[in-house]
C-alpha cells in the first residue's frame, strides 16, 4: 500500500490505483466555501466533490463508497499561484541556483561546482542573486568578480528578479560588445550600467539584458521539455493544483497540450500571452484555448522594472539615487492601445507594475480602455500592485481590478525598501490591507522562481509578514497583515476567480472539481511561528492523487 493514499480501507485488489469515487473522513476540512467553512468529510466522484458535510452525514449517504482515511490531518482546496513562471522555474532548475546566496565569492564557488559537468564551451548560467544580500552598500557586481574565475567561458547570471543580469566579459564578447569601448545604448525601458570610464560594466538591466541574451544558444526542445517536467513536479510537491502563468510565448502552448494530452500535467495552467502576440492569437483562437489543464484568454503586460534594480517606476525620484525614478517601459498611449487591443479581442489584461508610477499609468490605461471597449471580460489585473499612492489605492475597486500580489515579496525586499522609498512612500508599498478595506479583490501568488515555489512561504508571510525567523516581532508593517481566511481565500478561491475559474476550482463544495491538499497540521490554528512547519502530504486534481509524500 501506498503510505497516506492507500490507507483508504479498500480491498488490497484495489490498493494500486485511486478509485473513480471515495470517501473522505478523518480529517479537518477548510472548505472556503461560505454555505460551510468547515466539514469532517467529503465525496468525490469522477473527479468532482459530489458532497460535503459531517462525517456522520457523508458516510451515511454513501455507505458502501471506499473510504480514505485522513488520519486526522488538515484540508484545503488545491492552492493556485496567481504569479509565477512555469517554464521559468524549470529552467533555473536546469541553471546554477545563486539564491541565498551572501557574497561574490560564494557565487563563484557555486558556479564552479556548476560548470564541472557542462560542455566544452558551453555558457554557464544561472539565476538567483540579489547584490542587497552581500552587506555592504548593495553596489552591483561588475564583470571583473567573474572574469578570474571564467576568462574564457561566457557567463549569464539572472537577478533575482528577473530585471537584471550579470555577465562576464567573455559573455560580452561573444554578444559583439566590445568591453573597451563605450557601453552601448539601451533600448527603450533598460539601462546598462557603465564604469567611470563609460564602458560596460556587466549588469544589464530590464530591455537592456537582450544585448547579451540574444547571442545565448537557443534551447531545443528536449530542453524545454525537461524543464517543464523538473518545474510540474515542484509545483505539486509544494501543493499546487493551479498556476498563472505570467508570460508565455504561444511557442510554447503546443508542448504544454501535449503534456496534457499525454497526463503528464498535474496542474492547472491559466496561462498569459506576451503583448507583441495578442493578433496572432486572437486570429488564431478567437474563443481562446480552454482545455482542462491549459486556459489561455489572458495577456501579460510590463509596465516598468522591478524595486531592488530601481527600476520600478516611480513618481519622485528613489530616496537612495537621486535623479533616478526608475523605468516605464512603454509611453502612456502605447499601454492604453494594448489594453485597448486586448480588451477588444476578449483577453484580460494582466499587467506588471510594480513603482507607483507605473501603477498609476496602468490605472489610466484601465480607466481608458474600458471606456471606449467595455472592458472585454473584465477582471482585468495589476500584477504586483506594489508602490502605490494613497490616491490610487480606491480605483482598484471602482475599475473592477485585481491586485495580483506576492507575500513574499514584502519580507524579501524589507530590509531595504525603506532606502529605496523613504518613510512616506512605505504607508501605500505592499498594502494588502488597504486594497482590501478599499473593496478591492486579492489574488496571491509568489512570482516563482523569483521567491520559492512554496504557497505556505506566501501564506505565512501574509499573515504575520515576518521572515522564517520571526522578525521583525510584530511584523513589518503589521497593520496590513491578512487574516488566515483571508490569506488561504487569496491562495483558493480569490486566485480561482481572477482566472474566471471559481465555479469551477478554489473551494470545496459539491460539484466542484474535487482539487485539495492534505496538510500534516492545521495551518489555521497552530502558532504562527508553527507554521512553516506544516508538510504538504498529498495534493489531489481530480480527485487523483498527482503527489504524495515519501514517493
């Protein structure tokens, strides 16, 4: 028998294979389902709930159902990462992984290790740093810290946030770049950073970082295949039944219905398209791609940078650089026409904002595009919602938009937000609280592989908003903490809803797909500094267990 699944009391004739319909008893059940927020049991069949209720009522109209067993155990309705890069996160799998990372010279080490089982020639990257974690004054690398260790081999390292990269002089070289010279100009929405005598340092920011990037050997497809097998398997590992996907080239979408086609995609996929491909999909798909496990009807849009690269548009310059507020990737016209272009072709619009600049000029375009469209399908989202000013924060809730936001990203950037923004500009940056009192509707997610893929890292950090060590007591602004139901609505039915999937996923109710996790405790009444202690035991789609621990 199988350790948890298979203490369903079934005949050992049936212990190798989940049953088409079950009962589940045992446990404590959180359902996020207003009509009952908590039951003993439930039934599932064919993949869906088909009741919930007391033990004594679930078991008393299904007698003869085989049953599973909880064991006193916890559970929710499958967690959804309303933000995150699928594909992303397989390929840093396949990369050298820098998070954590302290100093320059702990990330050499790890790449060395890294590049001992590469190719002749092959360039090594990898993804993770983050220069405000190596002490000091959080100055940028240059290639210089990397050119001892790799004269020869071209190197490529993301941020890690994904707004910035790092390369060594090799990798300039084998870009065209000439390191000597002058550093060449950026694109619109980028910057590289030159030295004092004006040439490239290295780090390439935002729309800048396709100087190099272009010039890396392009993927095959036994590649993007390992990597989204290496990134599915994480995801269920940690409890996810569902992802947004946030920014995919429809190059992808093919090798993802495969997948699925051939079950080998244990979740589910609302996948957001890139803006240059809005025309071709919507001629292509004009009712959108609905399957399963792969929706589709939704576009991602930048708006600006990210906050520790400063470039998070802002609308006074950052209290740590002077003269700098960062960068809009688009003129104001230019994201009104997406939005407008999108709306008309029936596909949300998702779009990254992180500086309040940024969100505000998202704001406008909403307002806008709505007005002369009707807005398509609604529900159209800002995702990160970050820096916001106080007059700003209402309108989400007037323009029907989603704040697509990310916990953890408040605990990983508060040890130096405050330098970037000041004291006045903190009252409205990760204010989960106020967007919520305003009337405006969360959506949580964790932006992996930029923070790590478990939901329960998001989860705590909304409630307490503390790092794994409980600091700061109190919680970094701890009057915008979340409730846990709040918190656990975000991860469920809030995140459902924002991908037009709530009668469908987010809770567990009769007729609903029967999506849940098992949980090893009660993550809703334990201490707080319990709750990272919690193991994902088993996660369920469909009704089928697609992971279970110790397997």
């Amino acid at each position: 028998m199988r350790p948890f699944l298979l203490a369903l009391l079934l005949a050992p004739a049936l212990a190798v294979a989940q049953p088409a319909r079950y009962v589940a008893t045992g446990g404590t059940v959180y359902t996020v389902d207003d009509a009952r927020p908590t039951a003993q049991a439930f039934a599932v069949e064919d993949g869906r709930f088909v009741a919930v209720g007391t033990e004594a009522e679930v078991a008393a109209a299904y007698p003869d159902w085989p049953r599973l067993d909880l064991e006193g155990r916890t559970v929710v309705p499958g967690l959804i990462d309303a933000h995150a890069h699928l594909m992303g996160l397989g390929e840093a799998l396949l990369s050298a992984d820098l998070v954590g990372t302290t100093s320059k010279a702990e990330i050499v080490e790890r790449l060395a290790a890294f590049a001992r089982d590469l190719p002749e020639g092959a360039w090594v990257t990898g993804r993770g740093w983050d220069q405000n974690d190596w002490g000091g004054d959080g100055a940028f690398p240059t290639r210089a810290d990397l050119d001892a260790a790799f004269p020869d081999r071209p190197v490529w390292l993301g941020r890690i946030d994904g707004h910035a990269a790092w390369a060594n002089t090799a990798a300039l070289r084998a870009a065209g770049i000439d390191p000597d010279a002058a550093a060449p100009a950026a694109p619109e929405g980028g910057a590289v950073l030159a030295d004092d005598r004006g040439r490239p340092t290295g780090v390439f920011v935002d729309a800048a970082e396709g100087l190099v990037a272009q010039a890396l050997p392009a993927p095959d497809a036994a590649f993007h295949a390992e990597a989204l097998e290496r990134a599915l398997a994480e995801t269920v590992r940690h409890g996810l039944t569902g992802v947004h996907e946030a920014g995919v080239p429809l190059a992808a979408i093919p090798l993802y219905r495969q997948f699925a086609a051939d079950g080998r995609f244990p979740i589910r996929n609302y996948v957001m398209i890139t803006p240059g491909e809005i025309g071709p999909f919507c001629d292509a798909f004009p009712d959108g791609v609905a399957d399963e496990r792969v929706v589709v009807r939704s576009v991602k849009v930048y708006a600006d940078g990210a906050l520790g690269s400063r470039g998070a548009a802002l609308l006074t310059d950052y209290a740590d650089d002077p003269g700098n507020h960062g960068l809009l990737f688009r003129p104001d016209d230019v994201i009104e026409a997406t939005a407008r272009a999108a709306m008309a072709c029936g596909l949300q619009v998702n779009t990254h904002a992180i500086g309040d600049r940024a969100n505000r000029q998202v704001l406008d375009a909403y307002e806008a595009a709505i007005a002369a469209t009707g807005g398509g399908p609604g529900r159209h989202r800002i995702e990160h919602s970050q820096i916001l000013s106080l007059d700003d924060i209402e309108r989400f809730a007037a323009l029907g938009v989603i704040a697509s936001v990310q916990p953890t990203h408040a605990t990983s950037d508060m040890p130096w937000a405050g330098e970037r923004l000041g004291p006045d500009r903190l009252r409205g940056a990760y204010a989960w609280r106020r967007l919520l009192d305003s009337g405006a509707r969360l959506a949580l997610g964790s932006d992996f592989p930029v923070e790590r893929v478990s939901p329960l890292l998001g989860f705590y950090a909304a409630v307490t908003r503390q790092d794994v060590g409980g600091m700061p007591a109190g919680g970094w602004y701890g009057n915008q903490v979340l409730t846990r139901a709040e918190a656990l609505r975000g991860f469920t039915l809030d995140a459902a809803y924002a991908a037009f999937m709530e009668d469908e996923v987010g809770s567990i109710a009769p007729g609903k797909r029967a999506d849940f996790v098992v949980l090893s405790q009660d993550l809703m009444a334990v201490p707080p500094e319990e709750i990272l202690a919690t193991r994902v035991v088993a996660t369920y789609l469909d009704g089928e267990a697609v992971y279970e621990e110790g397997e």
